[in-house]
C-alpha cells in the first residue's frame, strides 16, 4: 500500500458518510462520492455487499466494514 492509498483508505474510514444505501452503483457518481452497497448487489457493486463504496479517480474503491465504524446517510 502505497502512502497516497493509505491516506484515501484513512479518509474514507475517519469521515464517513455516505449519499445512500444502494444495490446498484450510480449511472454518473461524482468524484468522492460514497455508498454503502445493498444487498443484492450488481454491476460493478457485484459481490460487495454491506462495503463502503467511494468514487475516486474514475473508479469505485470499497472498504470492508469494521467493528465500530458508523456511517452518516
């Protein structure tokens, strides 16, 4: 992991909330934008459900839920 993937996975992680709770990811999501994946889960959401999913350089990143985190919807 690089420091630059570190720091996004940290921001990610320490300010988290996110647009919705979604099965499906958004047809034009903007950069930073975030989701928590729904279950069932398609298209490029497919096989991820309940992850943090953030929009960043062009492509959806997703963090696996830990103990303790909260999300603001």
């Amino acid at each position: 992991v690089t420091l630059n993937e570190a720091l996004r996975i940290l921001d990610a992680a320490i300010h988290m909330s996110v647009a919705a709770i979604t099965a499906a990811a958004p047809g034009a999501p903007e950069e930073g934008e975030r989701h928590i994946v729904g279950v069932p889960a398609s298209g490029a959401f497919e096989d991820r459900e309940n992850n943090v999913a953030t929009f960043e350089d062009g492509a959806w990143r997703f963090l696996a839920p830990r103990t303790g985190w909260r999300a603001w919807v």
